[in-house]
C-alpha cells in the first residue's frame, strides 16, 4: 500500500479505469427501449418525488426539453433529404447507417430488446448503456453504483468516459465521422466543446451531498480540459490513419480549418506570421489547431515545460502537413503530449490560482491574436464561458455581472462565422480580460 501511494504520488501507478468500458453503442448488452424507463413508478413521474434521492422525472425532462429526443425526427426534414440526395445514398437519412449511427442509437438486430425501436431516437440507454443487465438490479436495496457499472451501465459520472461518449457524435471516433463530404452535402459544421455544452443540456439530475456520496463530481474546468485533450487526441488517430485521414486523393478535409478556403478568392487574409510563430505560406490548407491552442494553455498551467512541449510538437505538426517533416511522428508525438496532459489534469486539484492562471492564459493570447481563425476564436469563447461561470460560482471573480456582460460581447463577434473579424474579437478579448484580472 505504501508503494503504491508513492507510485499514485508520483503519476507512474495506472489505476484500472472505468473509461475503458466500450461505449453505448458498442456493448454486448440488449438495449431495451426508451419505454423501459418511461412508468411514473420509474423516471416518468411529472413532479419530482420528495423522498427519493434521484428525481425521478428524469424521462419527462429528456422527451419534452432535451434536444437529444428530436435527433432521429430530423433524419425525415426536408434539409436530411437533400443532404441524403447530395450524398447520392440508396436508402434515406432514417434508413441510413451514416446517418442513425449518430442520430439514433444504432445498434445490430440482434442487440435490439422487445420493446426496442429506433425512432426512440438519442434514448437513455444511448447514453447510460444498454439496460439489459441492469434494468432489474439497479432498482434492487442493495443497488450501487459501482454494482450499476459491473452490470453495464456506462459511467457518465466519470469526466473521461462522458468525453469519449458525447466526442463519438459531436466530434467523431474511429468508427463515425462528420466528414468533408458529409458537410459539403449540406449538414451544418460541427461546432462542440464539451463542459459548455454539459451546461447547456437540461439537467436530469442535482448535484448534492448524496449524489456526490454516489457518484464522482467534477468541475467545469476539468471537464473542459479533458475534453480538449480527447479531441486532441482523435483528431491525430485520423490523422495517421490512411483510411480516414484521406479521402480518394485528397486528405480529410474535415480536419483543416473551414475558413482557410470558404473565403472570396481575392481576399488576401495572408499573415508574415502564423499564431504559433511560424511563416505563413501562400496556397496552402491550414489544420484546424483550435483544439491544439486550447490544448497548449491547459498544459502551460498545469506544467510550463509540458505547454512548451504540446506548443513545439504542434508546430512540428503543422511545418510536417506543409512538407518539412514526417507527419506521422509528429501527430503520435503530439498524441502523447495530449495523453499526459488529460493524465495529469485527472488528479489536478482545481483551485482559484489555477483556474485564474488558464483563463488570463486564454484571454492574453486571445488579446494578443493568437486566436485569428474562426474555429479558435470560438473555441476560446466557449472556454472562457465555462471557466468563467465556475469561477464566479467558486467566489473566484469580483463580479459575474461584469464577466458577463462582457463574456456576451465577446460572443456577439462569433454571431456570424463568415464574417468573422479578429481584431474585433482581439478588442473584445481584451476587454474582458480587464474583467478577469486588471493589469
């Protein structure tokens, strides 16, 4: 035991994790439909019930507020249509495994339970797993729940198994990607930051001492920091993945930046100088990094030399995609550092120092440019929106009213990606950062 709290001490003792389990999608389970859960003896109860230490309205609260509940309806709009016919596919978007795979929860025929339909649409058990393992024990007296989790239900408690889940649709996995294609068919750009998006969603659950005596809590900046990681982390599997990290000749264009070509041909957007120091060159695509800046200022906070590494194995990567270096290496290289850094952040105490030091980190380099691209600058701007709310919560800011109002303006400059303007947001960053810590 000593040994092993030396080891914890020190990062080199991997604990086993409960992240590893396979995703919804991917479980061996039955799914048993979202109708299991709907009886107002179970989670379909209109009013919240008083001696319970779950609300128990959960259902009702997922169908009539949650947009999850809609996803596999918009597979039959007239917009899924005319992407499905663009895409030139036999069968329609609510037939279609590229499109279910992400707006349903498409599992085998033989994984489906009695009462299992796929117009259920993003369901419970889409996120909590398939339910037939579970479905009877987890109601039983001496239900846990890591007994919950034993028995399959997936760990949504645990900030990087939620990463991995919400990231497979909203950003893409190994087995379903938004692609260039795909968006050049007509679905709208896939824009997603996962703690400012946790906050969005209607919240089927209160976070108190008997939950936390349950389950783990997190904070808004972990969640966010670890989400970067992850999708630091996906987005160089792609890349070093011939299958997906091409497309016929090209490359995946899904993972540059939108903008870089989206533009009128006569505007001249070229810089002496890209945000990470190196020299521009005329003609060519830009990998979108926005993940990788945010990356970067998470691991200068927690480590100024691990910042320095992600920040020089990130320019490594770029000059390496612009034909100066092995592109490969340097996406694994840079997939370690993001590793180390979701690692790291795992057993990061939080405190008002440091979720001060990634803010002012964010809010400088957005001050000072560094941020020119649409996808960064809103990438920052969702950050900043997370981070703010849990300083203000946590007492860390003078006055939330301000941080705001000025968070607001800063997010007025994002309205309309096509006609973005850095040196508004420049100006916008800088007066909110007045807001976070006067010079």
């Amino acid at each position: 035991m000593r040994i092993a709290a030396l080891l914890l001490i020190a990062g080199l003792l991997i604990l086993p994790a409960t992240h590893a389990q396979p995703l919804p999608y991917q479980s061996p389970h039955k799914t048993e439909g979202a109708v299991t859960c709907a009886s107002s003896l179970c989670h379909g109860a209109i009013k919240t019930w008083q001696d319970s230490n779950i609300l128990q309205n959960e259902y009702i609260t997922w169908s009539r507020l949650d947009k999850h509940a809609r996803a596999y309806n918009v597979l039959l709009n007239e917009e899924s249509k005319r992407i499905v016919t663009n895409l030139g596919l036999k069968e329609p978007a609510h037939q279609a495994k590229i499109c279910l795979d992400c707006h349903a929860h498409n599992v085998p025929a033989g994984r489906h339970g009695e009462k299992f339909s796929i117009n259920d649409n993003i369901t419970c058990e889409s996120c909590h797993g398939p339910a037939e393992r579970w479905i009877r024990s987890h109601v039983g007296p001496d239900a846990t729940h890591a007994s919950n989790i034993a028995d399959g239900m997936y760990p949504t408690d645990d900030a990087t198994a939620r990463a991995k889940l919400c990231l497979s649709c909203h950003f893409g996995n190994k087995d379903k990607l938004v692609t260039h294609r795909i968006m050049g068919a007509g679905h709208p750009r896939m824009s997603f930051e996962l703690s400012s998006f946790t906050e969005m969603a209607p919240k089927h659950f209160v976070i108190d001492r008997d939950y936390g005596e349950r389950k783990r809590v997190w904070d808004a900046v972990k969640v966010w920091a670890i989400g970067q990681a992850l999708m630091v982390g996906e987005t160089m599997d792609w890349l070093n993945d011939d299958k997906r990290g091409r497309d016929g000749l090209f490359p995946e264009l899904v993972l540059f930046d939108c903008h870089a070509c989206h533009r009128p041909m006569a505007e001249n957007r070229l810089q002496a100088k890209t945000p990470l120091g190196m020299s521009a060159t005329p003609g060519l695509v830009r990998l979108n990094d926005s993940n990788m800046l945010m990356l970067r200022v998470i691991a200068r906070a927690i480590d100024p030399a691990l910042g320095e590494r992600v920040g020089a194995r990130t320019v490594a990567l770029h000059r390496a995609i612009a034909g100066d270096g092995d592109a490969k290496q340097a996406a694994t290289e840079l997939k370690s550092a993001s590793t180390e850094v979701a690692r790291r952040v795992q057993t990061l105490n939080v405190d008002a120092k440091l979720m001060q030091t990634i803010a002012l980190g964010l809010a400088d380099e957005g001050t000072n440019g560094v941020y020119r691209d649409y996808a960064a600058a809103e990438q920052a701007a969702m950050a900043l929106a997370s981070i703010g709310q849990f300083m203000i919560q946590q007492g860390a800011l003078k006055s939330g009213a301000a941080f705001n109002a000025q968070w607001k303006r800063l997010n007025e400059t994002l309205r309309y990606d096509e006609k973005f303007k850095p040196q508004e947001f420049m100006a916008r960053m800088s007066e909110l950062r007045a807001v976070l810590a006067p010079r």
